[in-house]
C-alpha cells in the first residue's frame, strides 16, 4: 500500500495534519493510531476526566510511569497521555491556553527561524473558533470551538477574588494582551449545535468531520514498529494492525506525530538517534543524531488540597456522584451543568517575585479533590489548587527499555535536577497558600489535607513527596540548527530526507502555559509547510 503521506500519530498534531493534508484530493494520506475512534461518551463528557487520567483502568490513556526520580524521594512519577483518535486532546480538560509571546519570540533566538510570535499568531487564529468572535486575538472561524465555561461553579469565582487578596488582578483572557491575572479558562469545547458542552478534541475539530474523504485512510488500534529508512530517506512504515506486520510505503513523506515520548522512542526503534542509547540495545544505527529524546521538560506541579464545608462542588461520594447522575439531563438537553466542566476551573498566572518581565508561575484551581492524579480518592468533598514552574530550568531525556516496540520508552524528566525550580516551586506554594486564605474561599474552607508546621524545610519535605506533572512534556525532537537539534525549522528530521516531526517534541523550550493548543499551532503551520513544498 502506498500513499503520500503517512502520518504516525492520531492526537491533536496528526489530527490537523491528516486534515489539513486531504484537503488536497490529489494527495492521499494515511493516519496510523495505536488507540480507538475518540468518540466515547467518556471522551465526549467533559467531567469524565476524571475516569480517565488516573489511568485505573486505563481509558484513552497509556499511563506511563517514569523512571525513579531522584529529588523527589526516588519516586516513579505518573505521565498521563491520551491514546484515541484526538491524543491528549481526548482526556485533558480542554484548557485553552497558548503561552506568552515571548516564549515564541525566545523560540526564534534559539535557532527556530520563523516561530517567534508574529508568525505563529496567524495559526493560532486558523484554528480558533471562538465564541467571544474575532479580535485582535481571536478568530471566529477555525475548526476548534473555544469558549468560556458554560457552568461554572460558585467557588471558582471566589478563588478569582482569594487571588486579588496577593494583588494579583483579576484578567478575562489570557490569551489576550495581558498574561498576568486570575480568571476562568476558556476551553475547548463545542458552544453551539446539537453539540453544544461536549468535548472539542482535535479529532472532533479536525478529523471526525472529514473521515469520509476518499483519499485519507485512517488505522485505529495500530502500532507503529519502525521506520523504513533507504539511502539516508524514509520510505514508508512497518507497523502491527489487527495481529498483522504490514509495510505501507510513503510516495512523498513518513510525518511523526506520536508525541514527547512517542517519537523520539520510534525514531531510535528505527536507528535514528544516539549512537550509545542505539548500540545499547543492539538496533543498527542509521543515523547517530545524540539529540534524539534528550532536552526533555514538563510542568512539574505541586497541589494543595482541603475539604469543603459546602457541597456545590465535585464530590467522589454517594451524594456527589448522585449530584452528577442529575447533571446528565441539563447536560444531554441544553449542554450545560455539572458534566460539562473541566474540572480545573479557574486560572491565574502570577510572578514567583517583584521585578520578573512575565509571569513564571501557573495556578490551576479544581472544582474536586485532586490527589495523586484522582489515583488516591477522598469521600469528602473538596477543591484543589496546583501551582507550577512555567519555564523550568531541569532537563530530562526519553530513552528505550529495549528494541520491542511494545515497550513503554523510558521516561526520566529529572524533575528538580536544577535547584531554581525548587526555589521558584515553594515560592508559588507560599503565595498560593496566602490567597488559599483570603476570606472569599472562608465559606467552602474546611480541613486541609497534607498540612505542614511551615518552615522550609517541611514545605521542601511536602513538595518532594507529593509533587507531580501537569502533563505537558515538550522537546525532545526539538528544532533548530545546532549539533544537538533534532528537526530543522520546516521541521524535517537533520540528516533524513523524508522524515519530519510535528508535535510538541519540537518544541526547542517548554511555553509559559498549556500545550494542547501551542501544539495544534505547530500542526497548522506544518501542514501549511509540506503544502506549500509539495504543492
């Protein structure tokens, strides 16, 4: 079997790749991913998060663990990623956030030629459909629907106003002209139609809506084994679909879209990385390329929980989940209530101390008990509020088990490596615990969980036990132009013809927010790229 394009990865990258591609019905395009169609009702509820990213069972989620991570007490972290058509698109909770500009212009500076904010900006408004309209910000017209919350809860307006107690302004878009503030995140999600409060994964934006096309095929269930690499080109793609080994055959190009861990993992399974990490496991080198699966980063994410004293919030017991059982008739008939929030509700992003140019910090407030992932449950009600290190200074790597593709890679973020994320980290827990005692949060205030006597020592003690991802891995294809880049600007692979990554592997440094849309960003202007060329 031949086609154009095979693109190896169903999430939001390979989902507006396929798209945008076989908008061209001269092209043919073939979309291989390892999990399912991305329509389940737990996928289309947005509440439904939480069944998923606990990974028990694992829903849409391939639940990988990391490697024991040194500073935080040899602990095997938790990394969440989606596994449908729609990737983490399909599990997350639909935050629609694309970072500060000048993470984009710092992009440029570091080798990315033609990334920085100006450029970029135009395709984050291909994709946005927003239902504010269209602005100097926003677009009305691209295929996913962003909108404000349709129900949001009552504490989630407080913690606006908890925040402004630490002045921290209260800000209505963060993707607007101003960062810094508190508000509700606007999310990913249908705002009108018969659709209206179900999820808008990127596969319900992009690729659902298209699966007709005569010239895309799409391979739900299918595993990607390795590269067909002739001559220093890629020339197509082995896989194992429905308990068979098949060859399909690229005319024009093999796009990896499998993610952070993903793909660099089938770049080496393919002998396209590292010598040393090759060799190790007895792959034929293709092409040493020592930046492969190094210069991983991710938000690492501490979370401060209590039990509430009122019960409008989510609650994991008889009476909170009866109370969700109640919001299916709202959610099914006019797409609002309970089933249709995101679960982390309110946002604000804030300065770890005076004199910083932009925001460092990041707050996700939970309208529900967030521990360890929704692995550990509460039967009391409650809230959480997680701050994160917005442009970490530790560097990680994602490596191989071995040579069976079926193997989960190897993932060490070497979460707290560099000692100012440390710093940076319990300055956010002492501002957030600040706010978190603001008198607008007094009438839902009850026990906290994970108390400590706070002195330095016992909050540096809290965060080294409980700390945790936010689940946004970036940049271990990264591009640029230096030994160590993995891709070049138009994203193709250093040293193979034929062979380009798109996804948030590219990333040269992780953006000061959320990844889902910066990564639907990459794919848009990509897609635009291989047109372009091939056109």
């Amino acid at each position: 079997m031949d086609y154009d394009y095979i693109i190896v990865g169903g999430g939001s990258a390979g989902s507006v790749l396929a798209a945008r591609l076989s908008e061209d019905p001269t092209i043919t395009v073939c979309l291989i991913e390892a999990g399912g169609q991305g329509k389940s009702f737990l996928i289309n509820t947005p509440a439904m998060v939480a069944a998923m990213v606990s990974g028990r069972p694992r829903l849409h989620n391939w639940a990988f663990r990391t490697e024991p991570q040194r500073h935080l007490n040899n602990r095997r972290c938790y990394q969440p990623r989606g596994k449908a058509l729609g990737g983490s698109s399909a599990i997350n909770a639909m935050l629609y956030v694309r970072g500060h500009p000048s993470d984009y212009d710092g992009w440029a500076d570091l080798g990315a030629d033609g990334w920085d904010w100006q450029s970029v900006l135009p395709y984050f408004l291909k994709s946005e459909g927003n239902s504010r309209g269209i602005s100097d910000f926003h677009s009305a017209d691209g295929p996913l629907q962003v909108t404000d919350q349709h129900s949001p809860h009552a504490i989630s307006h407080a913690f606006v106003k908890a925040m402004e107690s630490i002045q921290v302004p209260e800000n209505t878009d963060f993707n607007g002209p101003e960062q810094t503030g508190a508000g509700l995140f606007q999310v990913t999600q249908f705002h009108n139609g018969p659709r209206k409060g179900r999820r808008c994964s990127a596969a319900a934006a992009y690729l659902h809506p298209v699966l007709h096309r005569p010239n895309l095929t799409v391979l739900t269930g299918a595993v990607a084994e390795r590269i067909v690499i002739e001559d220093r080109r890629a020339k197509g793609l082995i896989l194992r679909h429905n308990h068979r080994r098949l060859t399909i055959m690229a005319r024009r190009e093999v796009i990896l879209s499998a993610g952070a861990f993903g793909s660099p993992q089938l770049l080496m399974l393919s002998g396209i990385g590292p010598e040393s990490e090759l060799r190790q496991h007895g792959i034929p080198v293709q092409h040493a390329l020592p930046g492969v699966g190094q210069n991983l980063q991710d938000h690492l994410d501490h979370t401060l929980i209590w039990q509430s004293l009122r019960r409008d919030v989510v609650g994991f017991n008889p009476a909170g989940l009866m109370r969700l059982v109640r919001g299916w008739a709202p959610f099914r008939d006019t797409g609002t209530g309970v089933l249709t929030t995101p679960g982390a509700e309110g946002c604000a992003f804030l300065h770890s101390r005076p004199g910083l140019q932009h925001p460092d910090l990041q707050v996700h407030f939970v309208i529900a008990i967030v521990d360890d992932h929704m692995r550990r449950l509460h039967l009391a009600d409650g809230y959480s509020a997680h701050v994160c290190v917005l442009r970490p200074e530790s560097r990680g790597a994602v490596g191989l088990r071995d040579a069976n593709p079926a193997s989960p890679p190897r993932i060490d973020p070497a979460f707290l490596s560099d000692q100012r994320d440390l710093e940076t980290l319990k300055a956010g827990v002492r501002l957030l615990e600040q706010a978190m005692a603001a008198p607008a949060l007094a009438p839902w205030r009850g026990k906290r969980l994970y108390p400590h006597d706070g002195s330095d020592a016992a909050l540096e003690a809290d965060i080294r036990a409980r700390a945790d991802t936010i689940y946004h891995p970036v940049g271990t294809c990264r591009m640029g132009k230096d030994d160590m880049a993995v891709v070049d600007p138009q994203l193709c692979v250093h040293g193979i013809k034929g062979l380009r990554v798109v996804d948030a592997s590219v990333m040269p440094r992780l953006i000061g927010g959320n990844t889902n849309a910066p990564t639907m960003m990459i794919a848009e202007r990509a897609a635009e790229m291989i047109l372009t060329r091939h056109g």
